[in-house]
C-alpha cells in the first residue's frame, strides 16, 4: 500500500513536470533575431563534474536517448551485519530512457532506469532496482528563475547497487539528515526540492522548499517524512566579496508513536570570496536550535568551502558543524561532517571522479529527547573512471567504501565495513562523443 502511495506521488509530481515541459517544449521565444540579448554565462557544471553518460542525457540537444549496461559487482560484506560477514559477486543489467524539452527560458528533463541484480549461489538476494528523476527550470523574467527536481529509488541499500553508484551526485550539500548505514533491506526514497530566486542588482534573494520521503523494508527502521523551508539574502559588497543571510527549518516526521525531530538554522554574517575566475571559498556563522519531544537544544552553527571550477574540472572542499538527524533511527546527533570531491574530464574520452565523506556525531538524544551519550563515525569513499572505447560505448571501473562506528544508538549495528568493486561497459544513444 505505500509503495502504491510513492508511485502515486512520483507520477503526480510528474504530470505536473511533463506539463511544465511540454509548455517548455513550445518555445515562447519566437522573437525577433535582432531583438535577442547576447548569450549569458552559462551555469552547467563543469563537465569533469558529470560522468560521460551524463553529458549525454543532460543535453538539451538530445531530445530522446537510452542507455544499456551490465555490471559485474564484487562486494565483501553482502549482508552489512558486524557478525555475518559474507562476500559475493553478483551481475546487474539496466536500462534507461530519457527527454529533454524546452529551449532557451524553460527547460523540461525526465529519466528513468530501471534494472535488475543476479547473485551467485545466492538468489534469494536477486532484486530489481529503478530510479527516475524529473526537473523542470523557467526563467520568469531577467531577474527570476524557478526551479523544481524529484527524484525517485526503489533499491537494496548497500553500494553494490550499480544504479545508485553510476547516478551519485558529484557536489554535497551537508543536510539536516543523513542516511546512514543500515542492515541490508529495500528502500524506498522521493525527495522533490523548489527553488524561487530573485537578482536585483547587487542584492540577490532566494526561497526554498523541500519533502524527503523514506520507506524501509525493515520493520525496526522508522519511515520518514521531512520536510524543509527557507529564505536566504546575499548583497555583492565588491567584485570579489559578498554578504550573505540564510535561515532553514527541517521537520522530521516519522511515526506518531515516536516523536518528531524539528532543526532551525540561523546564519548570520555569512562571506562569499571570488578568489579570481575559477576559485571561491565561503565561511558562515550561526545558530542552531533542535527540539526533540519538546526539549531544545540549542549549538553553533559553522560552515566553510572552497571551490574550484574550470570547464574542464572541479573541486569542492567542504565543512559544517551542527545538528543532524539519522534517517531510519529516530534521534538527533550533535556533528561534523567534512566532504571533499574531484572531477577531472583528462581527455574527450577519459572522465574521473572521486568523493569522500566524514560524518562524526555525539550526544545522541533519543525520541525521547534522553541524551544517551551515543556517537558514531562514519565515513565513505568513492572513485571511478569511465572511457569511450568508441561513439556510444563507455567502459567503467568503480570502488566504493564505507566505514560506521555506532556507540549507544539503539537499532545502529556496533560496527560496519563495506567495500565493493564493479565494472562493466554501457551503451547510450545518441553518442556525446565526435
């Protein structure tokens, strides 16, 4: 029944999207060539930040495409237990489609990938796996932009996943909840995000919005509803320095036998340096106030980046401090959490990527808002290259990483260790590669 309730969710959000798209699809801009304004900079991501296959289903150009793959995955703990550690090597075959809508002011995409993972002497772990991601962006005047992106999963936990590794975003943003590492069962996941900004000048203004939804296949993990708003305020001071405001609030919704989380962030005073054409570093300051079955707790809020872009490459070093909520565990964990990636297209043909992040929690207070004095550690690491052997062919060698130490968290195993290896070749159609 709630799986029904998810998909019901996902093709709403999506009719509305393919509306949205459609009209995208319907450029408005049939104006006259002499009254078009010059090209702006253009905001994509580098493309060392995008995988090959990415490139392909990100282009606007490319109306209608596909992809198929298959994987082979070798993972040393299939089971993600402390106690029963077995390795096993399973194969993966997928599939995805998509449509790209729109030119100019709007722009309309859809994915969808669907797959399906074989075990060695061991079926009664084979599993299907899909993930679909929608997004529609309108530029409603020189000074506006809209934005709305969902994204659905349904899948085993676990970096054997081949859908959730190839599809791992390259940038981090540290959240009010983190997914942290589980026993192994199906997960089932939406999370719609909207945006409104605003550019006056040298005062920019933004509003936004956010729903994660979480289904577990383990009675002993608590489904979740999150839901997050917010306001943020910059003003350009000079050509390199700007002045930044935000606040945020995060409602974690779970069952009503246990209690909600609630997280506000206030940050104040906040610094934006241009360090010439490519580089960018942010510090930012704050508070943070948490309510755990009516008891507050209040801590500071600090947060640090620097960024490195060029077309070809890019680099992300962050830092932030405050609250957190586990997802799946109901509770609120006092943290740290530090994330460094890189992305390199090194020739036409050659992309690589790579990811790690730390995540250190204390003062764990339960849903019944008891500080239980619980911590944990967690940390994970991602690398892969991909290859164009020839037009439409990518080869792909991955390894993730994952390591978790839980100390008086109640329903958090005592101690984790992952890894997984896979490789395999993927066809996409059309080719990005000339």
């Amino acid at each position: 029944m709630q799986t029904k309730v998810l998909y019901s969710l996902f093709a709403c959000v999506l009719l509305l999207l393919i509306i949205g798209g459609t009209a995208a699809g319907q450029d408005p801009a049939q104006q006259d060539p002499q009254q078009e304004k010059p090209k702006e900079k253009s905001a994509v991501s580098p493309r060392g930040a995008r995988s090959l296959v990415e490139d392909i289903f990100g282009n606007p150009r490319h109306k209608v495409g596909f992809s198929i793959g298959a994987f082979e995955v070798y993972q040393n703990n299939i089971y993600q237990t402390s106690q029963n550690l077995q390795p096993a090597m399973s194969a993966t075959i997928t599939a995805r489609v998509f449509v790209n809508l729109g030119r100019r002011k709007s722009r309309f995409h859809l994915d969808y990938g669907a797959g399906y993972q074989f075990y060695n002497n061991k079926q009664g772990l084979n599993a299907p796996t899909q993930h679909g991601t929608a997004g529609y962006n309108y530029q409603l005047s020189r000074k506006a932009t809209f934005d709305v992106q969902d994204s659905f999963s349904s899948s085993r936990n676990g970096y054997d996943n081949i859908l959730s590794s190839i599809l791992a975003p390259s940038y981090y943003a540290p959240n009010f909840s983190t997914e942290i590492m589980l026993q192994r069962q199906r997960i089932t996941r939406n999370n719609l995000t909207a945006r409104l900004g605003f550019n006056a000048g040298k005062n920019s203004f933004g509003l936004f919005g956010a729903y994660n939804l979480y289904r577990f296949g383990s009675a002993s993990q608590q489904d979740l509803d999150g839901f997050s708003v917010g306001a943020s305020y910059s003003r350009q001071i000079t050509k390199w320095l700007f002045l930044s405001n935000s606040y945020s609030g995060y409602l974690n919704k779970v069952d009503p036998i246990y209690h909600s989380a609630r997280i506000h962030q206030l940050q104040v005073g906040g610094f934006r340096f241009k360090l010439g054409a490519n580089w960018q570093a942010d510090i930012g300051g704050g508070i943070e106030l948490a309510n755990t079955n009516g008891r507050n707790l209040w801590k500071e809020d600090v947060s640090a980046s620097l960024t490195w872009n060029s077309p070809s490459h890019m680099l992300s070093i962050q830092y932030h401090r405050g609250f957190f909520s586990t997802i799946g565990i109901s509770g609120i964990l006092q943290s740290d959490q530090g994330h460094l990636s890189f992305g390199s297209r090194l020739t036409n043909r050659l992309n690589l990527q790579m990811a790690a992040l730390y995540v250190h929690g204390s003062n764990f207070y339960n849903n019944l808002g008891t500080n239980t004095n619980g911590s944990m550690e967690y940390y994970s690491a991602l690398g892969g290259l991909q290859f164009s052997l020839f037009q439409g062919l990518i080869a792909s060698a991955n390894i993730t990483y994952r390591n978790q130490r839980a100390r008086g968290i109640a329903g958090l195993p005592i101690s984790l260790d992952s890894y997984a290896a896979f490789a395999g070749l993927q066809y996409a159609f059309p080719s990005g590669i000339r």
